[in-house]
C-alpha cells in the first residue's frame, strides 16, 4: 500500500493499534454488499432539509464500475447535501444524468493515481457518519496460489465503521486527496465537512436498520455468490473459491452483530459495558465449572449478543424498571431473547449461539420462556447466561432503582435460586463474589476475547465439520 493512500494515511493518524475490528482483507463482494447497505441507509433516512442531509464521498476506481451504480446515485443525490466521485474518466462517465446534478461533483483522477486502487465510501452526516475504507492488493501482495482468476476474487485492505471521529478524518484525508484536481472543489467539500461538524445531532440516529440491512446484503451476496460460480467453474475450484469467500463474508456478518451489541450498551446509558461485563462474567463461571473450550467460545461470544433483541426497543426500556413500562415496552423488555434469537437466524452459523440466547430465561423451575424448560434440559451455557445477567443488570442503576453492591445482587439471586436459577450455578456465583469481596480476586470487566471469527460451518453447508465456534 502507497504511503499517500487514504486509508495508509488513517492509519498513521491514528496509529495501527487504533484501527476497528472491522480492520481486514475484503473480497469485493463484501465490498460492494457492505456500501449497498450504507448507502440504502441515505434513501432510507432521506430529510427533506438540506441542512440535515449527508455529505457524501466516493471512490469507484474507473468510470465503467460508477456506470453501473449511476442510475442508483442518481436517487442517492435527492437525499445528499453533496456528493463527491472520483475516478478514472471511462464509459461515459461524465455523460450520465447523475453527473449533470449540481449537488454532484465529479473528480477525473489520473490512471497513474494511487487512488484508481482505492474503493472508499464516506458518509458524514449531522446525525451519524459511517464509511467503509479499502486500498486494493497489488499483484505482489497476493500469494502465489491466489491471484485472483475472477473479478469477484479481488481482495482489499480495509475497515468499515460508525465511528465519527475516524469517518472525519477519513474525509479530511480524501478530501485533500481531491485538491490537486480540483482546489474550489476541495474547498467547498471541506466547508461543508466543518458546517457538519458545527451542526452535530445531540441524537443519534439508531443505525440497528442499517447493521441488520449489513447482516442480509452480505447473507444475500453469499448466496449469489455460489450460484455465480457454478455456471462458470468446476465443482473443485468452486468449493476452494466459495470457502475463501464465505468465512470473509462470514466474519463481516459476525462484526455487523456485535456492532449492534455495542449500539444497544451505548443506548443504555445506565449500563453501558452490560455486553461486556456479561460476558467475561459468564466465561469466568464457565471456567469454574470447567465447561469445554467449544462452550466456553460460544458462551463467550452468547454474552456480548445476549440483549441484541433490544436493538429497536423504545428508548423507556433502558431508562425504566420493568414495572414501570406500558404494555408496548414491555413486550421487548420480556421477548428480548426470542427477539435476539430472530435476528440471528439470519446467520446460521450463530446457530448455537442463537439457542443460548433464546433459552437464557428459562426458569430452573419450568415457569421461564420460550419453551418452559426445567432444570438440566436448559442448555447449561443459557442457565449462566441467564443468571449473569440478572446480577450484572442489579449492579447497575436502573430508573428510580439505586444499583446493588455485588454482595447485594447475589443475595437477590440467591433468592431465587432453585426456581428461577439453578443452584449450583448460584453457588458458583458467589464464590466469584465472595473471593472478590476480599480482594482475592476482581469481578472481570471484558472477555478474554472480543471475537471476530469465532464461527462454525452452518449446517447446511456441511453435517460432518466439527463446529469450530
């Protein structure tokens, strides 16, 4: 990658051990499904206010790949302040309707210009900002048994994020990158970046629409993929292909769910790190209890998703005890794990992750949901999570609720324990509290991993893989 790239030049603002998860190697595929989602979000979110709509910078490589998304920037346009397209001057690329708009500039960068090698998508609104930034391999940075032989095989540095702050510099970057083409132009994108920044929402738009249009664009383009190169390659070189492909879209998917998880704790601004305190709890406990590497990896991965059903909840049900919520609150506050378990079908290869969280209120008694499960016919990975997440959630404040010292959470699960927890897994519990109270031990903050790939073959594709989660 040149030093001058945009997204080398990121990088050294904000030095590597900054960069997002999301910080990868991308097939095209992935590309192109991540920004159809980003971009639907504009047409989605469309404000009839000029004030409130987005900036919008985009890099196509050649003018023949922005032909054959003109006619859907076309619409992108009606909803955009302005939007900025660089690439190398081709296949009518200046000819188009889109081109003609007058909040639509177009940069005819040079063939020799490292950013002919670059695919970015930066979106900077008032509201929310979002991008997706990738720097093509060159031939040398392939290994030698995968050049790619299709166009679809094409793979990129990049990272995809909400993250304000990196999607402005982001645009900062890009838009300098601009000035020695146009200099009025670059002006004026760079005033509107700052009318922007000076106009920032004190709401933030929810984005849990667009990570959930993330997960099924790349589901969507992991289908077409296989029927694609089934018309045009051996079985053989299909199945070698279509792995490469899957487990980069398969991590994708993985990051858009966690994202969500991380939208949900920033919503909740009384229990911010309630995924990642769930979590490393219910590793640990799952540790005592000598669970298996496997269960322990999906029970890990159970605990950052396990209030992902509350992604569209009403703002009241972060704000309020359950007593307190009307009848349309409440329903999300009492479905949030069928409604976690939905959103995840999506993905099947969450599917054991999926189960944990459907099942983590059930009652040890029988009286819980979904399905009235009783003792140890509930998963054991679900009896913990379940249990963990009562006690984080009482260690926290909550509406007119003060938040209870640990000693005090455990004492309202021991309550409990033999109807709706399972006994052992209480005493447990406590033992964890109890070696923390006198400084034996600290009550764990975060995993010991955030998870990117941690993924199992679905079953459909194949019965015999061992899971891999």
């Amino acid at each position: 990658m040149q030093p001058e790239a945009t997204l080398n030049q990121l990088k050294v603002r904000l030095g590597a051990d900054k960069l997002p998860a999301s910080y990868g190697v991308y097939f095209k595929n992935t590309l192109v499904a991540l920004c159809h989602a980003l971009e639907d979000h504009i047409l989605k979110a469309c404000s009839p206010e000029p004030a409130d709509q987005p900036l919008v910078l985009v890099t196509f490589q050649r003018g023949k790949w922005y032909m054959q998304e003109a006619d859907r920037y076309f619409d992108i346009a009606q909803c955009s302040s302005q939007v900025a397209i660089a690439a190398v001057a081709d296949s009518g690329f200046s000819e188009h309707q889109t081109s003609q708009l007058d909040n639509v500039s177009l940069v005819n960068i040079d063939s020799q210009d490292s950013l002919v090698n670059e695919w970015n998508l930066i979106i900077l609104a008032p509201n929310y900002a979002s991008m997706v930034l990738c720097h093509e391999l060159s031939e040398d940075e392939y290994r030698a048994d995968s050049q790619p032989s299709a166009d679809i095989e094409r793979k990129f540095y990049g990272l995809w994020t909400f993250e304000r702050p990196m999607v402005e510099q982001a645009a900062e970057i890009l838009i300098e990158r601009v000035r020695p083409y146009d200099a009025a132009l670059a002006d004026q994108l760079l005033q509107r970046h700052h009318e922007i920044q000076q106009s920032i929402s004190t709401t933030p738009a929810d984005l849990s629409d667009v990570v959930s249009r993330i997960v099924n664009y790349l589901q969507s383009s992991q289908q077409q993929l296989v029927t694609v190169n089934r018309q045009s390659r051996e079985l053989w070189e299909l199945e070698g292909q279509a792995s490469r492909l899957n487990r980069n879209l398969t991590a994708n998917k993985l990051q858009a769910f966690l994202r969500m998880a991380q939208r949900v704790d920033e919503r909740d601004q009384a229990n911010p790190v309630a995924s990642l305190q769930v979590s490393a709890l219910a590793e640990t406990l799952g540790q005592l209890l000598d669970l298996t590497t496997l269960k322990l990896r999906r029970l890990r991965l159970a605990g950052l998703l396990f209030r992902v059903g509350l992604a569209e909840a009403p703002i009241e049900v972060f704000t309020k005890t359950a007593d307190q919520l009307d009848e349309a609150s409440l329903v999300f506050w009492r479905d949030r794990a069928v409604l976690g378990a939905q959103l995840m079908s999506s993905m099947p290869e969450l599917g054991p992750v999926s189960q944990i969280v459907s099942h983590q209120l059930e009652y040890w008694d029988g009286s819980g949901t979904p399905d009235g499960l009783k003792g140890e016919a509930i998963p054991i990975e679900s009896r913990i999570l379940g249990l963990v997440a009562y006690f984080q959630e009482l260690t926290q404040a909550r509406g007119e609720r003060e938040a209870m010292s640990p000693s005090e959470a455990l004492a309202k699960c021991e309550d409990y324990s033999g109807r709706r927890f399972d006994p052992a897994l209480v005493d447990a519990l406590g033992n964890v509290v109890r070696l923390a109270e006198i400084g034996m031990m600290q009550l764990p903050e975060r995993p010991s991993q955030i998870p990117t790939v941690w993924l199992e073959a679905a079953k459909d594709v194949t019965s015999k893989q061992e899971a891999t989660l």
